[in-house]
C-alpha cells in the first residue's frame, strides 16, 4: 500500500483552475445583474440578438478579467496555505472559497459605476459572490486536484 501525500497542482493546472474559478465567479455576478434587472433594462428585461452577444462578449472579456485580478493572488494564496496545512480536499475548499467570496462581495460597491455589479443590491450581491465562491472552489477542484491514480502504478 502506497502512503498519498499531498501535492501542489502543477502551475499549468493551477492556473487553468484559477482562469475556470474566474470564469465561474463571473457568471454568477453577471447573473446577479440579470436576476436584479439591470443587465438589460433598456430592453424590459427580453433581449435581443445583439445584446445577447454583447452579454458574452461582456462576460468573457470584460468580467472574467476584472475578477480574474481578485481571483488569482487570493486563489494562489488559498491553494499553498491550503496544501501546508495539509487541508487540500474538498471539504475544506468548498467552504473556505464560499467565505472568501463573502467576503469579497464588499468590495464589490466600490467597482467603477460603469460595472452594473456596483449597482447589485446588498443581499443579492452577497448571494451571488457566496455561492460562486463555492462553485469557483468546486471548479478550482475539479481542474486543478491532484492525480491520486498515478501513485498506484
């Protein structure tokens, strides 16, 4: 029987699970600004063709990079103090991610107001930061655990 230790992810995969937690945390805060009424208010809330293509364009060149910048420094700090504590499991990131994104649901307001999430509502906002926290740690998870099947060859 083969003792598992635990590892670091390799920097490639650390930084493709960085890229999918800021993708994810992005679509629930663009979410949000759908579900609040915001994202398409000139529209009544039905839109059009092009302001659906706008949305992905939003979401994948304008949001995934401003969150990406809160992401990755506090993603990387979370994966080593994660690993040195030996607490690199599922368990244990789920609700950590889903705190820290709380807590960055603060920071939030003080975005530009051309950003429609410094619009978002308090509860809402919170909500949405929570829970993509949590889903950014699943999918952080997902891409970046190590292969435990590799020490049983």
């Amino acid at each position: 029987m083969v003792a598992r230790t635990q590892t670091l992810p390799s920097i490639g995969k650390s930084i493709l699970a960085l890229l999918g937690a800021s993708l994810v945390v992005a679509g629930f805060i663009l979410g949000a600004t759908i579900v609040e009424g915001l994202q398409f208010a000139d529209s009544d809330g039905w839109p059009h063709v092009t302001e659906i293509i706008l949305f992905f364009l939003l979401y994948v060149f304008f949001a995934t990079p401003v969150v990406a910048t809160m992401v990755f420094p506090v993603g990387a700090v979370l994966l080593w103090a994660l690993s040195r504590l030996g607490l690199l499991q599922l368990w244990a990131l789920i609700p950590v991610a889903a705190l820290i994104g709380y807590g960055m649901s603060w920071l939030v307001p003080y975005l530009p107001d051309i950003v429609l999430a410094s619009q978002l509502t308090s509860p809402v906002r919170e909500i949405a930061m929570a829970v993509g926290g949590g889903f950014a740690g699943l999918a952080f998870w997902l891409v970046a655990r190590p292969d435990l099947n590799r020490d049983r060859a």
